[in-house]
C-alpha cells in the first residue's frame, strides 16, 4: 500500500485585502441589485447604475464617456470599481492608480496617464501557425561531449515521435528545442506541440493508454483526450497583449539602436512609437487577425488630479482608442488643482459634463452589520452577538472603516486571553487603544499647546 503522510504546521501565504471578499456586482438576470450578494452590501442604485456600465463596456457603447463615483468616504466607490473588473473577467484589461501616482519627477504626468490608458487596452491577436500537435509516444536525447569539457555530455538533438488517433510522425528536432522538452520535462504520454515555425514547444497535458508510458496513482497533471487529425496542421493561435506591451516592445527596438549609435536612452516613449503600434494594430483588424479588448482605468481620488491632468483625460476619452475611465472622488465644492477656481468634485466643468455621475450614499445600521459579517467571514474571524452589535454602534457613530479595523486587533487581544470568540470586552478594549477620527481630533485640542507647530 502507498504511503502517504500529511504534513502539518505549514500554511500557505495569504494576504486579506481591504476588498479581497468582492465577487461581483450582485445583480440578477434582469440586473437589479440584491440586497446582499457576491460581498456587497446596499448601495441599490449605484451597484444597478454600474451594471448598465458593465453592460455597455460589453457591447462597446460607451466611447468618449467616462465614469465618476461620488460620495462621502467609507460609502463603497472603490468596491463597486473592483466589481466592476470582477464582472468583467479576466480578459478585460483593468488598471487602477491613484491620482497621486501621477506626479513623478522623472517622467511628466501626461506620460504616466498615457501609459495607463494603453495599459488598459488589450489586443488580442490571433495567428494560425504550422504545428506539429500530438502525443509523446517516444523521445530519444542524443548527447554528446561539452566542447570545453569533455566528461560532460550535452544535449545536441532529438528524436520524437507524436501520434494522434488518426496519425503518426517521427521528428528530428535541433539543440534548442531539445532543450525545452528536457526543461519542461516532456516524457511518453505527454500531449504537446510544437510551433514550425520558431520552435516554440507548449505542453497542454497527459493522455492515458500509451504504450511504455509511466502513469501514477498522484499526478499534478491535466489529463486530456488522444487528439484527432494529423499531426502536421495549421493551429489558431491566439495572444492577448495591451497596447502599452507593444508600446514598449517597439520602443526597446529603437533603444537599442540609440545605445549603439551612442545617444542616450529615452526614459519616455515617443509619440511616434505609439503612433506606428497604432498603425500596425489596426492592420492587424483590418486583416481581421486581431481585435481590441476595451478595458477599464480606474483612477482614484480624482480631485488630486490638476487641470493639466483634467484637460489630458477629456481629449483622450474623445480617441478612437480609449479605454473606459472610471473616477472616484470624496470632494464637495473643492478648488480645482492649478487653478483658483473652486468647482463640484474640484473638477472642471468641462470634464464633468462628459461623465456619467453614480452617487453613493452612506450605509444604514443593517447594512454596516452585514458588512462586518461578510469581513469577519473573510478574515475568519469569529464574533459573538454582542460584539457584532458594539461594531454597528462604533460603525454608526463613527465610520464604517474604523469599525471594520477593530475586528483584527480584537481577535488578537481575545486570543491572548484563550478565546477563538470575540466578546464586547474585546472590542471596547480595542477601542480604547486605537482610537477614531474624533478622538484623535479631540486628544489634538486637548494637548494643543504641547504639539510642535
């Protein structure tokens, strides 16, 4: 019998985010919102508002337009843009910064903005390429002496023979593709092909039934059917890329050759770089080997960005090429960055008038309760009935954020004292440790005179 033993005391990394326990939206088939579903809490109107946004990303009809959350901190702006990329998949490029990421004293801000932007555009390439596709049924490595070393045997060439249910072949294969069976580990009953082309080798799994194939009882590996057809065929390839990875692609070629031509290395790209990636991605569609993939930049704390900033953001939501922009701000009536000039969201005008607005409006005591029991769930933290509702109390009088912070710091001070179980004596001792906004702002007047100025 195989022996197996389990070994205990190792866990793996896992890092809890402020916004890790958020799934989705939480609509329905006819999109409204229900009241607690996929980590959200209320927010009815806004969460249906971002639904309608999804939906319109999804077919393509929101060019030129952009998104902005408003409301007071705490109220879930940046959790329904998390949502947002949730329901739109992993292939949907999503990029988020915040405002204060954009000022930098190496590259100008224009810079790192039209960086993101192309960041949140994907490309996604298809290609039909010559492959050989089959199973392993035998390699054979021929090595033979290190030129510099002679009691050491290198790998010069291989000898693979592939199958399918319809087909079998027999290669010869070069020193650098040998390579790559041998680093990927590629044996009998591996499902693999291999690009004609550039050589490329890509494993897609294991295939039982062949002949002298080694098979186990545990296996980390994919098992998959014995594919059909021949083995020499074309296959569609498909690659998904954002225009700011062609972006740098092509500018690392025209690097290279300004190092060699002796000038110095352009530490932004230039405009005529990205203006022939352009060009040639829309070659590509118009060859209908590629299309575009409109994703999602999500800047946060909007009103950080100053009127140069603002003015770039409006002509690129007016570009053939624009990903979906999505604000968040916490502003009322502020100055605009740059200006003397006082305006909604401390955002011109202009720029608002292009925008899409979602309020979202501060959340109820039942609604802070179902928060905190949804990030006690997440942190695997267990609270008794008492301490749940001291929590909605500090929430409500308090914030949301801070009562949501107290839950950690009293988990520790329970587990100090042997209990898995979080009580109200727990909290309120945390409390009185680490204090809220308006205690702060009380201890400051109390022990004014006594603070540096």
């Amino acid at each position: 019998m195989a022996e197996i033993r389990e070994v205990t005391g190792s866990s793996l990394f896992r890092r809890i985010g402020a916004h890790s326990h958020i799934r989705g939206l939480g609509l329905d088939e006819k999109g409204r919102a229900k009241p607690v579903a996929d980590g959200l809490v209320g927010q009815i109107e806004a969460r249906e508002a971002a639904g309608i946004v999804v939906q319109m990303i999804r077919e393509g009809r929101i060019a030129g337009r952009g998104i902005l959350f408003v409301g007071p901190p705490g109220t879930g702006k940046t959790a329904l843009a998390v949502a947002i990329a949730r329901e739109l998949g992993e292939d949907t490029p999503f990029v988020a910064l915040s405002a204060s990421e954009v000022y930098s004293s190496e590259v100008s801000k224009t810079e790192v903005l039209m960086q993101a932007l192309r960041k949140s555009i994907g490309v996604r390439i298809r290609e039909k390429r010559l492959v050989y596709e089959g199973v392993v049924q035998e390699l054979k490595i021929r090595r033979v002496r290190h030129p510099f070393n002679p009691y050491v045997l290198v790998p010069r060439e291989a000898r693979i023979t592939l199958v399918t249910k319809d087909d079998q072949l027999t290669l010869n294969v070069g020193e650098e593709i040998t390579m790559q069976l041998m680093q990927m580990g590629v044996k009998r009953g591996d499902y693999i092909w291999i690009d004609a082309e550039t050589g490329r080798v890509h494993r897609v799994g294991r295939v039982k039934g062949i002949e002298k194939a080694r098979y186990y009882d545990i296996e980390a590996t994919r098992y998959v059917e014995m594919p059909e057809g021949p083995i020499k065929k074309e296959k569609e390839i498909v690659h998904v890329l954002t225009l700011h990875d062609l972006d740098m692609y092509y500018a690392a070629q025209r690097t290279a050759i300004s190092v060699l031509l002796g000038f110095a290395a352009e530490k932004e790209i230039p405009p005529e770089v990205r203006k022939d990636v352009d060009n040639q991605v829309k070659k590509w569609i118009d060859e209908k080997r590629a299309e575009i993939i409109p994703g999602v930049l999500f800047i946060d704390d909007a009103h950080m960005l100053d009127i140069e900033a603002f003015s770039f953001l409006a002509r690129a939501m007016e570009s053939d090429l624009a990903p979906i922009i999505i604000l968040a701000t916490n502003r009322g009536i502020a100055r605009i960055r740059g200006t003397d000039i006082e305006s909604p969201h401390g955002m011109p005008l202009d720029l608002l008038d292009r925008l899409l607005i979602i309020p979202t409006r501060p959340y109820s005591p039942d609604e802070i309760r179902e928060i905190i029991k949804i990030r006690a769930d997440e942190e695997e933290i267990v609270l008794s009935d008492e301490a749940l509702e001291e929590l909605v109390k500090i929430g409500s009088e308090t914030s949301l954020r801070y009562a949501v912070q107290l839950l950690e710091p009293a988990r520790i001070i329970a587990s100090s004292e042997g209990r898995d179980t979080i009580t109200v004596k727990d909290v309120e001792r945390a409390r009185k440790l680490f204090i809220d906004l308006n205690a702060s702002v009380k201890y400051l007047r109390e022990f004014e005179e006594k603070f540096l100025k």
